[in-house]
C-alpha cells in the first residue's frame, strides 16, 4: 500500500489554526485532516500545487467523491472542509478566490416522514387506563388527573388538527390583541401563528373539544391566576416543548407503543392518515398550514404495504382466480 503524502504546507498550518485558534475537538480535527488528506490526493494525482485549483477541478474532484460511494451529506461535509481552507488563504491573501464557493454536494433525498399505524394512533389518543395512571404518579407528583387531562387534551389537538409543537404551546387560554394562537370551542376551531407569522384556523373535533372541556375543568388547579397560556406545567406557567415531547415520550411508553413517539409524528400522522381517507392534497396543505404544495407532496408516498390493501379491496381484479 502507498504512504500517504505529508501534508501541503497550508493543510498543515491551517489544521494548526483550527486546533489552536478555533479549538476544535481532536475528532473533528481528524475528520478535516481527512477530507484536506482527500483534497490533497486529487490535487496530487495531476501535480496540481492546491494553490492552483479553480471551481472546474473542484467539482470534478466532489464528482470523483460521489463515484467512490460516499453519500451527499459527506460530500457535503468535505466540501464545508475544503472551502473553510480556501477561505483562510483568502483571507492570507495567499490566493486571490476560493475556488470552492458555489460548489454544491448532491442533494440528499429526504428521508419520508415517519408516521403511526391508526391503530397506535387511537391507543395513544386513549391514552393508559385511569388505573395504570393513577398507579404511576412518576416525577409529576401527586396531581395525576389534572395532568392526564393536559395530556389528553395536548394529544387530540397535536393529533386532530396537526398543531406544529410550537403552535401548540403559544396557544393562549383565551383570545386577545396579544394571544398568538387559541381554540374558539363554539366555532369548533384552533387559531394558531405558524412558521412565517402566518394565521391559519384549522377544524377542531368532538374529541379534541371533549378534552379541552374537561382541561378547562382541571386547569385552575394548576395555572397562575395571571397565567395566559393554554397549557401550563406544574409549575403554573407555559408549558415548553421539551416537557410535550417528555409528556408524549412517557405517555406512549405507557400504553405499550413500540416505537419513540414525539410531538411532530403525531402531525405526520394527522396528514398521512387524513390524506389516505380523503385524497384531498390541497385540503391537507391548508390544513397543514404549507405555504408550497411541494412541502405536502412527501404524504402522498405512501407505503407499499397501505397500497395494496387498496389495491385488494377495491380493484375487481384483485381478487380473480387463478
């Protein structure tokens, strides 16, 4: 096997900058050494100084890492690397432009957005037997059932109206000049700011409004009398994101869920499953509050498994004899 070549003068008194000047971890300064390591092999196998490489060489090279097998978020990474170094001799006034601005890596294909079965669904919207919930007072303390009704109520609007975490917790208990979101029960609707400070009003259900009523029961119990928010924790104040997530992760290991459940599934789940019942693309995308339809686009590639139970229960050729 060949030995790798020494480092160039300037990857070596760059990685001295990053370990001393910008104190980088020993592993990411092993993760660069090998992407400049990389840099330096194309650069050598045509006896290119690096001080010569222009946009065309650099994007041949990102071709050559694509071929090797690495994925577009490594190349992503070493071309972050390669540029960072381009830039320090910039600024060295070693080299007059970086030939590495406006290389881009491949797009990474997004991974599609992960959804419960409405089997899990339902058992998490109802939620662990009042039993099991008032065995299990965990670090909540004693007051069990006004946090099971918070939770409840937190569950069916994440779930029934596909609330963005966010949007769930600036929800104000009432409406108001201030109030960036809040659910209007005699209009059977949720008022909320979502990404962009853009308003949208999304239907409300029978059971979300169930569970706000009896959440509204509950709440006094824990609020700050001065306290705005919907939501609260048992400290009477907003609630956060962090403690949904906590709430929601604890909740699902509660009845038995067989896999992490966060507060974001729960709006896949809203959309996939709404869209496998209605088809209706562009009413999911108001629904979801999309300012582009490509964005709502990724519900309708549904699994295989979801097809073809489709397929067999509606196709009158489904089901022919062979």
């Amino acid at each position: 096997m060949a030995k790798a070549a020494a480092p160039d003068d300037d990857i070596r008194r760059h990685l001295v900058h990053l370990q001393v000047e910008r104190r980088l971890a020993p592993r990411s300064l092993a993760l660069y050494a090998q992407a400049f390591a990389r840099l330096q092999a194309f650069a050598g196998a045509t006896d290119m100084p690096l001080r010569a490489a222009q946009i065309h060489h650099v994007r041949r090279w990102a071709a050559q890492l694509h071929s090797q097998g690495l994925g577009p978020r490594s190349i992503a990474l070493e071309l972050s690397a390669w540029r960072g170094l381009y830039r320090w001799l910039v600024n060295e006034a070693s080299v007059a432009h970086n030939p590495v601005e406006g290389v881009r890596a491949p797009k990474a294909a997004k991974p599609l957005p992960k959804a419960l079965s409405v089997d899990h669904a339902m058992a998490l919207a109802d939620g662990p037997s009042k039993a099991g919930a008032d065995a299990d007072a965990g670090p909540d303390g004693p007051g069990i059932p006004v946090l099971a009704a918070r939770d409840q109520c937190i569950v069916e609007l994440l779930y029934g109206c596909g609330l963005r975490v966010g949007e769930l917790v600036a929800l104000d208990a009432h409406p108001g000049a201030a109030a960036a979101g809040w659910i209007d029960a005699a209009d059977a609707s949720a008022h909320v700011l979502g990404k962009g400070s853009k308003r949208r009003s999304v239907p409300v259900g029978a059971a979300a409004l169930k569970a706000l009523r009896e959440w509204f029961e509950w709440r006094p119990q824990l609020a700050r009398a001065d306290e705005p928010a919907l939501f609260v924790s048992n400290r009477g104040t907003r609630i956060t994101a962090g403690q949904v997530r906590s709430r929601l992760k604890l909740r699902a290991l509660r009845v038995g869920l067989p896999t992490h459940v966060h507060p974001h599934m729960l709006r896949h789940s809203f959309a996939t499953h709404l869209l496998q019942s209605s088809g209706d693309l562009r009413a999911v995308q108001e629904l979801l509050g999309h300012a582009n339809i490509t964005t709502t686009q990724v519900y309708t590639q549904l699994d295989f498994g979801h097809l073809s139970k489709v397929y067999d229960a509606a196709h009158p050729r489904a089901r022919r004899k062979v």
